[in-house]
C-alpha cells in the first residue's frame, strides 16, 4: 500500500506531491493527462490588482471561504518559498513575488499582470521602458511580431517587430514550439539568431522573442543571445503548448521522483472505495480493466470543469470524476450557456467546485467531512471568484502546498 495518492499532475498535484514525498510519504501521482502547465506561460499568477499585497489583504479580509483567506499570507509566502528554492536549483530561477504585481506582453501584445515569473521573461517588464524590438520566425505559426509590436504601440510602448531568417540547413517539414526549442539548444543555432538580432536590433535596448528558447538550459540561451545581440532579451509566452509549462512539469517530475515518489500519467480515476468517513481506494482505467490503488491518504488535484475534475449531466447535475462526489450547481443550467468564455467576471460554470473547510478537507451541505484522509487543492477548490480564472496558478501552488502539509500532519497524529 502506498502512503499517500495525488489525483492530478498540473500545478496543485505536482507541488502537493513535492510536499508529501520530501515528508517522507512516497506519494504516487496518477492523472489522466497533464495539466494546464502546458497551456500556461509559465508565469506565476496570484491575483491581477498591480498592488498585490493590498489586493491579497482585502480578499482575505472580505472573503472567509476564499482558499488565499483560508491559507493565509505567511503560508503562500512558504509555498511560493519553496517553488523558487526548487526553481534555482534547477537552473531556471523566478523572479518577483507577493509585494506586487508585473506586466508583462502576451503573443498578441497585450499587457497582463503576473506575481512571479521566470528570469528569462525579466526584461519583458514593461516599467523598463526603452524601445523595444519584438521578434519570431515565420515557421512558428501563431507568434506574430509585427502584431504583437502594433498592438503594444497603440498602448504607448516604443515597439518595432520583425521576422528572422530561419539558418540553413534547419529546414523541417513541421515545426512546433518543441522543435524550436530543440533548435535554440544547438550553440550554431543561437549564434546565427543573435547575430540576426545583432544586426536587426538599431536602437532597441530589450528584445522579445517567442518562449521557446530551449527546454534544459534557457536562461543559458538568454545570456548568450544577450551577448551576441547586445540588447536585454526576454521570451514572451506563445498559444499552447507552452514551452516554460513543459519546463515547470519536467523540474517538478525530477524532484519527487527523486524525493521518493512515482508519477503515472495516462491514468484516469474512475471510482472510489470507501468505508464510513475514510477513503480505502481508487480505481483507475488501465488497458485490459481498472487497476485498484489503495492509499493511507489522498489529495485530489484534478483542477476542476477546465482540468476535468468535474463532469456536468443536461439535467444540471454537477459532479467530480474522480471520488463522484455530487456538487452544487453553480448557477441555474441556463446560465452556464452564457457568451464569453473568459470575460472580466469570469463564467459561472469556473464557479462548480468542491466544498471544503479551513484544512481543504471535502464537506457536505450540512459542513459535515465527507472524508477525513482526503484534501482538496487547485482549481478543484470552490470559494474562488470569478474574475481570479485567469490567475489562478499561484492559487494551485500555494493550496497544493497547503493541503498536503495539512494531509502530512494528519498522517502523522
Ligand atoms: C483558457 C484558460 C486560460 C488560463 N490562463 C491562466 C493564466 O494566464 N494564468 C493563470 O494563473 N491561470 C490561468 N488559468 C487557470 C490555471 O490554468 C489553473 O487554474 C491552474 O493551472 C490549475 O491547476 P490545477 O493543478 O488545479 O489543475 P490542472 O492544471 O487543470 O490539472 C488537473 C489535473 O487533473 C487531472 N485529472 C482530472 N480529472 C482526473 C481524473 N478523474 N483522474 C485522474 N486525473 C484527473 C488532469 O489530467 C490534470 O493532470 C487559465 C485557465 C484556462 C481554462
């Protein structure tokens, strides 16, 4: 029997197994897929308002259900602690933190607010000013310079943009994020996109590339285009699959390997087997029948109606895959047809979530726990607002942590 099992492997997953393996509990990580670490850019982000403090302060005072109030600020600081300590150790360092909020440029030359975000996207901070030079190739479809420099214009930004010349003999007949970021790893590569640059650059003091600039070594690849081009460089994040995503899940996947535990990705969990207020064992799909997992406790990370942790019927009824326990609706049926998928207050259906108290422990309606060996973490959790849909990375970091020091101390009573 393993110690402890975590349903899912995007963020929340991944670091409440981090927290359990280096207690010492060999947590197994079973998940359908991956998570939206590879639709995300990799940044960190925790709430939108710029003073993000002052922001945090406020939701915690004004909403006691909401998970940040529940965690409380000196715990999202260890979490976020721990993510950068992991992050330096392998070699791709954050920056930033809880005291305020950057803003940074999406593939479409937007500026949107992050709490922590990687080295390799610093010089993307738009208080930097300077002009700027905003740079991509026309085989990585989907990552458009000159859009991405006209739409910054129209904010004010000094932004020019343009497209470099793909070096011989790298032709393919497919090319993905991936298979740039294979390219940026091969030393001729960089050197001919930094001189590129080099030449291309004028006036220009930073320049942003798409973030595919290598998988294993990035911050190595910034420094020498750094070098060759003689501007700041810094990665924008592209439309999925995201390249820092995919750096995020291998460093995570490394250290809880390595701390003891085990991930099985590919892994749906299908049903549940309890007795009385105690969780006995999952059942996940394997290829010829369901494979039987028993487990002292249990973390359920599976990240909500985006991530597939919650299933919903025609006739409105709201459930989660995994355990198939039954959750309010959110809103009546009617409104979970609502336009605009991601506006400013969210959709209704982002709200379906699973009802905890203060240790994210599942609850029913009458607050009584469903199971005392399960928590919850992610965008599992209910009592997030709307308008957080968008940034709710921090809250997968900081409540996997939680949850799964919460789980750890009750292992061990
Ligand atoms: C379109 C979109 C854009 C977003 N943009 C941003 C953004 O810019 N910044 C930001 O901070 N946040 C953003 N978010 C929100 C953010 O992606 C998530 O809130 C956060 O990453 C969720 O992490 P998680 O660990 O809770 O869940 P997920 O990353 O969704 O992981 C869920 C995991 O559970 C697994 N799973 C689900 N059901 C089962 C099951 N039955 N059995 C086994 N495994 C299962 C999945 O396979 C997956 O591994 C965005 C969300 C969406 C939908």
């Amino acid at each position: 029997m393993r110690d402890v099992i975590v349903i899912g492997a995007g963020l929340s997953g991944l670091m409440s197994a981090l927290v359990l393996a280096e207690a010492g509990y060999r947590p197994l990580v079973l998940a359908r897929g991956y998570g939206r670490t590879h639709w995300l850019g990799g940044t960190i982000d925790v709430l939108p308002q710029a003073d993000l403090r002052q922001g945090l302060i406020r939701v915690i005072e004004e909403q006691a259900q909401h998970p940040y109030a529940r965690i409380g600020l000196s715990d999202m600081e260890a979490a976020l602690k721990r993510f950068r300590s992991l992050m330096v150790a392998a070699r791709y360092p954050y920056v930033g933190g809880l005291e305020r909020n950057v803003w940074l440029p999406t593939a479409l030359g937007a500026l949107r607010p992050t709490a922590l975000l990687p080295a390799t996207m610093a010089a993307g901070d738009m208080r930097l000013g300077g002009e700027l030079l905003i740079a991509g190739f026309h085989e990585l479809r989907d990552f458009f310079p000159r859009l991405i420099a006209a739409n910054l214009q129209a904010q004010g930004v000094d932004a020019r943009g343009l497209y470099l010349t793909l070096p011989h003999g790298r032709r393919r007949r497919e090319y993905t994020p991936r298979t740039f970021a294979e390219l940026f790893e091969q030393r001729d590569f960089r050197e001919d996109v930094g001189r590129q640059l080099g030449y291309a650059r004028g006036m220009a003091t930073r320049i942003g590339l798409p973030a595919v600039l290598g998988l294993e070594a990035p911050l190595q690849v910034v420094q020498d285009l750094q070098q060759l081009s003689g501007a700041q460089v810094f990665e924008i994040p592209t439309l999925p699959p995201s390249i820092p995503g995919m750096r995020l899940v291998s460093i995570f996947e490394r250290a809880i390997t390595a701390a003891g535990g085990r991930m099985q990705i590919g892994s749906a969990v299908v049903r549940a087997e309890h007795g009385g207020d105690r969780l006995d064992a999952l059942y996940s799909e394997a290829a010829a029948r369901e494979q039987r997992h028993e487990a002292r406790g249990f973390v359920l990370a599976t990240g909500g109606i985006a991530g597939g942790g919650i299933q919903t019927d025609y006739q409105g009824g709201v459930w989660d895959t995994a355990l198939g326990l039954r959750l309010q609706s959110p809103a009546g049926r009617a409104e979970w047809f609502q336009s605009g998928f991601l506006q400013e207050l969210g959709h209704p259906i982002f709200e379906a979530g699973i009802t905890t108290n203060a240790r994210f422990q599942p609850i029913n309606c009458m607050g009584e726990v469903i199971f005392a060996n399960v928590v919850v973490a992610g965008s599992a959790l209910a009592g997030r607002d709307g308008q957080q849909q968008r940034n709710s990375s921090g809250l997968a970091l900081c409540s996997g942590w939680y949850a799964a020091h919460g789980l750890s101390g009750m292992l061990a009573a």
